[in-house]
C-alpha cells in the first residue's frame, strides 16, 4: 500500500535549491570556530563577577567602604580630639555642654562674630563638653579594630586547632573534639565577663609598648574574644577538612609521592580558603556586637577611650533631652553589623562551591 | 496520525539560567504505541533525559517548554493545568530513575511509601491498599514482601530498590512507563535482572516503555524502536534493526564505530574526535558538525531536516541529501 | 617467561568497621595473587564492592596492606622504598572531576610530579616537560594556565594521565578510567592508552566493570568476587570458555551493542544480591548465588588452580 516513492528523498525536499558548493566538505578552521571554549575565568573572577551581580552585596561594600572611608580621613580633618574638651583660645568652654548637631555654644559665637572660624559639630558635643562626632568616629575605629582583629585570632587558632584535627583523625580527633564541645558547653557570656574581669587584673605591658598603647581592656578583650570563640571556627574547618580528604584528588597527590605538608599546603588549604574567608567575615560582626554590649554593661574599653557601646551606655541618662546622643552610635553598629552580615552572605554565595549550580 | 499513544511534536525546552538561555530539546518529535518499547540514546547533554522529563513535566524550576505538542491520545499535555498533570503522572504515565536511592524518601518504611502510591492514585484504602503493596512487591520480584514493606530504603541493596521503585511506578497500571537510566548504577548482574523484569512486565501488563539510556547494549537489547540524541535535537530514529545495521547519521555510526567490536575485539576503535556540544553555544548548522569527519559547508550554517530513508527509518544528515543531490539516491 | 614487572603475593586488606561497639574487619581483598608482564595489560573486572579499586590502591601503598607482598621488578615495595617506587608506579583514576584539584590550573596539576620527585632543574624545563605531556595525551598546549573546572570529562581525563605518564612510570594502575565519560569519549582514552602503551611500553592494570572494554583492552583478564580473583585467563580464552560459573554469568549478563547478537544469546540471570562483606557466607563466596553448588563449597573456600594454558579458576565443581 505504502507508496515506495514516497521514502526518496528526492520526494520529501526540493534538491533544486542546492548547489554543489553546498557539499563541499568543510575546513578544520571551520569546524573548529564551531567549537569554542568558554571565556577562562579563574575561580576568584567568576566568584568576583557573582558579588558584583548582588546588589545588596554591593550595597554593603559601599557603606563599608565610606565608614572606613570616614574613620580614617575624619580624625585629619576635624580639629578635635576625641578626649578633648572644648575650649575657645584657651579658654574652657563650659557651654559647649550637650550641644544639638550643627550648633554652636554661645562662646563659639562670639569667637565666630569676631571673624574666627570654628569646624562645625556635626553630632553635637556630649555631656562633658567633647565633639560628638569624633568620638563617634573613634567608637567606630575601636569598634571595627576589635571586631577585626578578634576574628583574625579566631581564626589562626582555630585554623590551626581544626586543620590539626581534621587532618589526622582518629583518636586525636576524638580528643580535640571533645575538648572543644566542653568548651561550646560553657555559658559563654559568663565566662566572657569573668576572664574579662580578671585578666584587667592582671595584665600589664612595659609602658610605650604598642600592647600598652592599645590599653590592658582593649588586648584583654581580644585574647577573651580569642580564647570563646574559636571553637566554632575549629569545628567548621575540620569538617571542611574531612569532607576536602576524601576527594580523590587528595589521594592521587599521596600517589605522586606527595608529603602531608605539602598536600595540606597545595590542595587542602586553598579548597577550604573561600569558607575560611566568609565565616571570617561573619565573625566579625558578631565580635562587634559583643564588644558593644560588654562595652554598654560597662566592661568593654576603658574611659575616655569610646567605643560604640559605651557611647550608647553614656546616651542613656540623657536619652529624653538628646536622644541623637544614642541614635548616631546605635545606628553605625546597625549599619556595620548589617553590611557585614549582607557581604557576608554575597561573599558565600558567590565563592561557596557547594552552592553552585 | 493521531491513533499513537504517545506523539511528541516539535518540543522544544529551555532552562533559563544566569549563563543564558540553555536549550535542552529542541525540536524534537517522535511517536510511542502502545506496547512499544523505545530508546531514547545520547551521551550526557544530549536533551534525551530533559525530553523525558518534558512528557512528564516535571523539569527543575528553571525549565520550561518554550514550543511544540505532547500529544496523549490525541490530547496536547502542555495545555494542561497543574491538577490534570498530577492526574496523569502515576495513573498514565510513570518515571523510575537512574539513582533508587535518592527517589525513595529514607525516612519512611517502603509500605508507608508504597501504599501513599496507591492511595494517591487509586479508590483502595486501608487493608486493600497494604494488599496491593504486596501483591506489587510479588511482581517485581521482590521475596518475602510482607517482610520488606517494614524495611527502610537503606536496608534495601541498589537492585531491590530499583524494584521497589519500579513497583511504585506500576502502582495503578500505567499506560506508560519512562525509566529514565534504570540501570546506570546497578552492577551487570543486577542490570539484568532488572532488564529482564521490565522487559517482563511490558509483555505483562502491555505498557508502553520509554527507555532512556546512554548505554548501546541495553538500547539494543531492550528496544524495538530507537531514537538518537545530540544536543537537543534527534539525529535519527527507526528501528533497532536500521539504526544498528543501516545507520544514516554520521553520529550514529561514529557511535557504532567508537564501541568495541564483539565479533573482532582486538579491532582498534574508532573514537568520534572532538569534544562534547557546549550548551551555552550551540553552532548554527547541525550540531555535530564540529566533531564530524564528513561534515560540508552546508553542515556548518543550516540545520538538516529530518527525511524519510525508508518507512522504518529518519534521519537527519545533509549527507543523505547530498546523495540524493548527486543522483544517487536508490529507492528501497 | 620473563621476569614479570608487578607480582602481587597473598594480598590481604580488612578495614575494621565499627558497628556499636564491636568492631568487625571487613575483608576488602582477601588474599589476592596475581602478576603483571613488562608493557602488558591485566583487566580487573568485578562488581561494585568486589575490591577492585582497593587491589588497586593497597598496590600503591595507598593503603597499608593487612598482609601480603607487592614486588616491583624483583623488588619488594615497603614503606621505606615506596617515594622512589612511585615514580615507576603511578595510577589513573576515575572520577575526572574529583581526582583534579580545583583550585589548580593544568599546569600545575601535571608539574606536581615533577616537583614532588624534583625532576626539573628550572622553570623553563618544567615548562616544557609539561607541555611535551600535554601533547602526548592530545591536550592543547594554550589551555595550560586554565582550571581542570573548564574541561569536558574526556580532557579531564587527559589531564589525569599527563600527570601519572609524568615521572615515566613502567606502570600504571587505571582505576575505572573511562566509566565516567560518555561512549564517544571512551574509545579516545581508550585508543590513548593503548598508544601511550606502545610508544612507552608501560603496563597497565584496568580495573573497570564494562567487560567490553576490559576485553579489548586487556590481554588478560582477572574476575574477581567478594575479594577474591575466581577466575584469571588470557582475554579471548575467558570469553570463549569461562569456567567459573560467575565469570559465565557476568558474560552472559553484558548488553552487546547488536541487536541479533544480544537476542539471541541465552541469558543466565544470577538470583539475589551480592552478600555483604561483613557478613561472608562460609567456603566459597559465590555459592549463595550459584546454581552448581554443592555441599563442599559451603565447608571450604576452593583455591585458584591451573586448568592449562595459564586458565586459573576457583571452583570445586566445574
């Protein structure tokens, strides 16, 4: 029944429309521009690329970028120090209490009648006659440099504690671990406060040392931060490690002959180097929120020296008559916590491997 | 036209994803009977597994069908609402997959999955529906039934899981079953068993199967048509006896050449050069070419269309037009 | 026959398990012997489990072997001399995905090697060593400074054997190559070894589960089941005349990519599942699915024994 004819291709498609040259058997170069590769990205770029597509990552880095920005190039610019109590030619001004932003005390106005010129107070001044704004600033400095540098200690003890751990296994691993849940079982706050209590007891540093400079609460409330926190880091970087050993990666090193210090430097380290970073990141902010809160219960740095805690603290008393006293610290410990937190997250969804599709 | 079971019609599917748009499938079409076991064969990225997917429409969040037809008894499956498609996925047409493992919940007992099956898809309830479990555990050929319906996936090895699942799949007689890869992780042996069984089954029940594999083995075993995938689009389909012995496609005969040869094994092979298709980029002409040995200019900017070869076989290849341009074209 | 390159002797490996708070030795390979000619190759076929791959890397010292002897050209491979070993035995893996260190760009990845055994003087050296590797395994010297993430499976695999070829190893243990890569792919790294093969005359064991490519790659052929090897025999003599009824099973159970050839073929489908390995049944492994099994293959386990021309089978009945 099947008409034979009907399968010639002759009959399915009009031939006419070809030519010869058609069938001319294509080029390798021809062939080959058909096949192309994708544009090579490095891991950092194509991560990069991903962080900048986010824009509540952005976001972030901006406002990051403008604090940090501004708590470095303020204290060039505004003519006050921060323990500093105002003062006209030489004179203590004893006005320039609890000033409004952008006011000046009646001293100063006299002073600027009189031709002088006098840098604004863009915050006001607190209650013992101190340029609001730069101790604002310098709270922010001290805030970010604990936050900062307690995470860095987190993270070298904890990398070391955790990539140890992880990497031999077995018994040793049994132990450290446990050692680390005792340490996680510890009301952590209580303890926080107990060492912090003790050790302004009994630290001291040679005078003119850079510790010194810092201030016995100030390196007492890193080692604290330290001695807490890097259980959480150890934890995460040994699991890492175990989940990073058992690709075969690993074991083809170990069958090129590779040493365990190499295989840790070469290929372990760097594979858990992008979590590493976005749980450093994280950190941070909640260093700085509990730097805040120990400087707010008033065991945080020691006076004058503020930090944005203590600034709250101290905007208490006065919190009905001059409520920006609180507002100005409070908001740029929302504002750091929170673009910390959003970059964080932009920085672990972009370099997290295990989230890629 | 429309006495098919099954007529899938110029589908096309896409995955949105931040790279671009990836088409899977594109512009594929072919027919089931019932009855029919048909093999769908490509390597990985060849859009057989997203066509399977597309019948069943239960493609990834990023997925969607952009154009063309799935014809159900005449009726077009992509119109359908959410609820009509839960209707026919199970009671019409059922889907096992490649890892048995990852498709059984491990936190529920094979019973409790099972009877959810039933009771989803059919009117038995309470001591009936544990009965039907049973009495599909007994089909597939799983001993002992009463005992493993209170057994956990992982007290199952891989073979016996894939059964539960294809008991699952059977659990209110469908029309057609798409085992999507069933065998890829099982050993030889356990393939077998399980190849027998559906094979045994089709015959049993009289449902159509789609069978979608990379493997040429099972393809040839199993299948009474086949059809060949690369890059989304079918490069030929017919039957298992011309697609083997009467290959059209360049493909499918760089395919059939690059697999040992049973009759002369110390035969060097002879691999299809080149790298797999990149989705993102996909060439304007045919999408084999890059790899091609014989590939033309015209290969390079225009897409083949599909022709008839004879009434058992299509193909998709401009060599087959450039003999028929040239004269030599042999009625059949 | 010459000296053979790799002899394996009674090669033992259990892994302690612990369930609870017992702990049971899983018998991953138990004593397995087997030897390995100068630029030949030796399939290792069994199924998921059989303890394959770890025959494979106990071999390399991988794993500290429970017991047993591993000679390498009439040396005995220890702890001590394993560093220096390694640069005559190397291995390829099987998942071209995980065996590459994301992180490092091709060129890295193929130098280790000649770091870690220092075997180049300078940079420029090194450079063009791993470009002359590059080329002998067919990648494009251009793509050196990218990431393995940019490459297909197959040039993925490329690159895994650049790097084992890198120390110019005599052999090389190939752990399920090709099982990862599509069947276009396959015959490309499989027609690479064989070249590699001989222009280098390195041997190789193959491990794999596809028995068609074991069979066209290897000149001979070891089954193994349940830790042991039940049947070793040149290529061709084991798929004409298997003996062991495991080995006659596997074949027949192989999908042949020909439609009238593989339907015609009578089928033995083996009942039930692989017993676990904690869990052995007493004598031989196999008999909880054979169909010859009698009442002395429950008693006693049947040893490898010679049935001529180099054929070694374990069985009491066939």
């Amino acid at each position: 029944m099947e008409n034979p004819k009907k399968h010639l291709l002759s009959a399915q498609i009009d031939l006419s429309k070809f030519s010869e040259a058609n069938f001319i058997p294509a080029t390798e170069d021809e062939k080959r521009q058909q096949d192309v590769m994708s544009e090579s990205t490095t891991f950092f770029k194509d991560g990069m690329r991903k962080l900048f597509k986010n824009p509540l990552a952005v976001a972030s880095l901006i406002v990051l970028a403008c604090i940090i920005l501004t708590i470095i190039v303020a204290p060039m610019i505004v003519p006050y120090r921060y323990e500093e109590i105002l003062s006209v030619n030489g004179r203590r001004d004893k006005g320039a209490k609890n000033l409004a932003p952008f006011t000046y005390s009646e001293m100063e106005q006299k002073y600027i009648a009189e031709g002088g010129t006098r840098f604004p107070h863009i915050f006001g001044t607190d209650e013992q006659c101190r340029d609001y704004f730069i101790r604002v600033v310098y709270g922010t400095r001290i805030s970010l440099s604990v936050g900062f540098f307690a995470s860095i200690i987190v993270l070298i003890i904890g990398m070391l504690y955790g990539s140890i751990s992880g990497y031999l296994g077995g018994r040793v691993d049994l132990i450290m671990m446990r050692i680390v849940d005792i340490i996680y079982s510890l009301p952590d706050m209580l303890i926080i406060i107990l060492l912090k209590v003790v050790l302004d007891e009994r630290l001291s540093f040679p005078a003119g040392s850079f510790l010194a400079k810092l201030g016995t609460s100030m390196v007492s409330l890193f080692i604290v931060f330290g001695l807490l926190y890097w259980v959480g880091m150890a934890r995460l970087i040994r699991g890492q490690i175990l989940s990073i050993k058992e690709n075969e990666y690993i074991l083809a090193a170990r069958a090129i002959g590779a040493s365990s210090g190499r295989i840790i430097r070469k290929h372990i380290i760097p594979n858990c180097l992008s979590v590493i970073i976005i749980s450093t990141a994280l950190q941070i902010p909640s260093a700085i929120f509990t730097e805040s809160f120990l400087s707010f219960v008033g065991i945080g740095v020691k006076a004058p020296m503020p930090s944005l805690g203590s600034l709250a603290n101290a905007a208490r008393e006065g919190l009905q008559s001059y409520p920006y006293k609180l507002i100005f610290p409070a908001l740029m410990i929302c504002l750091i916590v929170l673009s910390l937190n959003l970059l964080g997250d932009g920085l672990r969804d972009a370099f997290d491997p295990k989230l890629r599709r | 036209m429309s006495d098919h079971l099954l007529s899938v019609q110029n589908l096309h599917t896409s995955f949105f994803t931040d790279a671009g748009e990836v088409q899977a499938v594109n512009g594929v079409n072919f027919d089931l009977d019932r009855g029919e076991i048909l093999g769908i064969v490509g390597e990985s990225g060849s859009g057989k597994s997203v066509t399977a997917y597309s019948i069943m429409q239960i493609l990834a969040e990023t997925g969607r069908i952009v154009d063309g037809k799935i014809l159900y008894n005449g009726e077009d499956l992509t119109g359908w609402s959410e609820k009509q498609m839960q209707a026919f996925r199970g009671k019409c047409c059922s889907i096992i997959f490649q890892d048995p493992m990852t498709s059984l919940n491990p936190v529920f007992t094979i019973g409790s999955q099972m009877k959810e099956a039933v009771v989803l898809h059919t009117d038995k309830r309470g001591s009936d529906a544990d009965a039907r479990v049973v009495e599909l555990l007994e089909l597939v050929g799983i001993n002992e039934p009463r005992k493993r319906v209170k057994q956990y996936p992982f007290e199952l090895s891989g073979g016996m899981r894939q059964r539960v699942m294809i008991a699952m799949a059977l659990a209110c007689e469908p029309d057609i079953l798409i085992a999507d890869e069933p065998t890829t992780a099982l050993d030889v042996t356990i393939q077998a068993q399980i190849l027998e069984l559906i094979q045994g089954l089709q015959k049993k029940l009289g449902m159509a199967v789609i069978l979608v594999t990379h493997d040429l083995g099972v393809i040839a075993d199993m299948c009474d048509n086949i059809v060949v995938m690369y890059g989304g689009r079918i490069c030929e389909r017919g039957t298992a006896h011309e697609i083997f012995y009467n290959p059209r496609h360049e493909y499918t005969k760089g395919l059939l050449r690059s697999i040992p040869n049973v009759n002369n094994m110390k035969k060097k092979l002879i691999p299809i050069s080149g790298t797999p298709i990149n989705m993102l980029n996909m060439p304007k002409g045919c999408a084999f070419c890059a790899r091609c040995d014989s590939a033309m200019k015209i290969c390079l900017t225009e897409v083949p269309e599909e022709l008839w070869i004879n009434e058992n076989h299509k193909a998709a290849c401009w060599l087959n037009i450039r003999d028929a341009f040239r004269g030599k074209e042999e009625a059949e | 026959m010459s000296e053979p390159l790799v002899e394996v002797k009674n090669l033992k490996q259990y892994f302690p398990v612990r369930s609870g708070m017992k702990t049971q030795m899983l018998k991953a390979v138990d004593d397995v012997s087997f030897t390995v000619g100068q630029g030949e190759t030796l399939g290792l076929v069994g199924e998921s489990g059989c303890g394959k791959t770890t025959v494979g890397r106990t071999l390399l010292r991988l794993y500290e072997p429970t017991a047993g002897e591993v000679r390498f050209d009439g040396e005995l491979v220890t702890d001590k001399n394993i560093h220096a070993m390694r640069k005559q035995m190397q291995m390829v893996f099987q998942d071209p995905y995980s065996s590459l260190d994301p992180r490092m760009t091709v060129e890295d990845i193929i130098g280790e090697p000649l770091d870690v055994h220092h075997l180049c003087s300078g940079r420029k050296e090194r450079r063009e060593k791993i470009l002359e590797l590059m080329s002998y395994v067919g990648l494009n010297a251009e793509h050196a400074r990218r990431y393995a993430h940019e490459f297909s499976g197959g040039q993925r695999q490329r690159i895994g054997i650049a790097r084992a070829l890198a120390v110019n190893p005599k052999f090389i243990v190939c752990d399920e190559p090709v099982s990862a890569l599509d069947v276009s792919i396959q015959a490309q790294v499989i027609n690479m070894f064989e070249e590699l093969q001989e222009k280098l005359g390195v041997a190789y064991l193959f491990i794999a589960h596809d028995l068609l490519v074991v069979h066209h790659i290897s000149r001979r052929i070891a089954v193994m089941y349940l830790g042991k090897i039940v049947e070793i025999a040149d290529a061709d003599e084991l798929n004409e005349h298997p003996i062991h009824p495991y080995t006659e099973s596997l074949l027949s159970a192989v999908p042949i990519p020909d439609p009238e050839i593989t339907r015609a073929r009578q089928r033995i489908i083996l009942e039930g599942d692989v017993p676990s390995p904690l869990n052995m049944p007493s004598g031989c492994a196999f008999r909880t699915r054979c169909r010859y099994a009698t009442e002395q293959c429950t008693r006693e386990c049947p040893a490898l024994s010679n049935r001529g021309g180099g054929h070694q089978v374990a069985c009491w009945n066939r």
